[in-house]
C-alpha cells in the first residue's frame, strides 16, 4: 500500500529524526511516527476482526476501553 512506509528503514530514520535538535525535523517525525502508528494500529484491528477477534480483546491489547476501540474502527470494517 503506498500509505504505509516502504522500509523499515524508513522508520528508522523517523525514529532518529524524533530526536533531532531542530524542532522543526523533530516535530515532522513526530507528526510521521504519529501517522505510522495509526495505518500499523488500522491494520491489526482490522487483522484481529479478520482472525475473529471481539472488540473486547481488541481493545484490552490497545489498552483502551471497547467503546474507544469500536468507535475508532467499526465504519472502517466490514464484519
């Protein structure tokens, strides 16, 4: 998918951006890693509910509560 990252060397270099001097690299990773996070977190939930997950065991790994989990994802997949 062009979304996500091509390497994981990619998000190396995001990760070691994070810790630039500049607040200006430093910030641009940050806003990255963020992204990055959301399409790897997007990815497994819609993994777990393909597995048979319940929203529950979803958001119990997340740490967040079911209401968050299904709210956040439900509309983006088709049970």
């Amino acid at each position: 998918m062009s979304t996500y990252l091509d390497t994981v060397d990619d998000a190396t270099d995001l990760t070691a951006a994070g810790s630039a001097a500049d607040p200006a690299i430093g910030l641009r990773a940050v806003a990255g890693l963020r992204k990055l996070v959301e399409q790897l977190e997007s990815l497994q939930v819609r993994n777990a509910r393909a597995r048979g997950w319940a929203w529950q065991a979803i958001a119990d790994a997340l740490g967040v509560t079911r209401q968050a989990v299904h709210q956040k994802h439900a509309h983006r997949i088709r049970d």
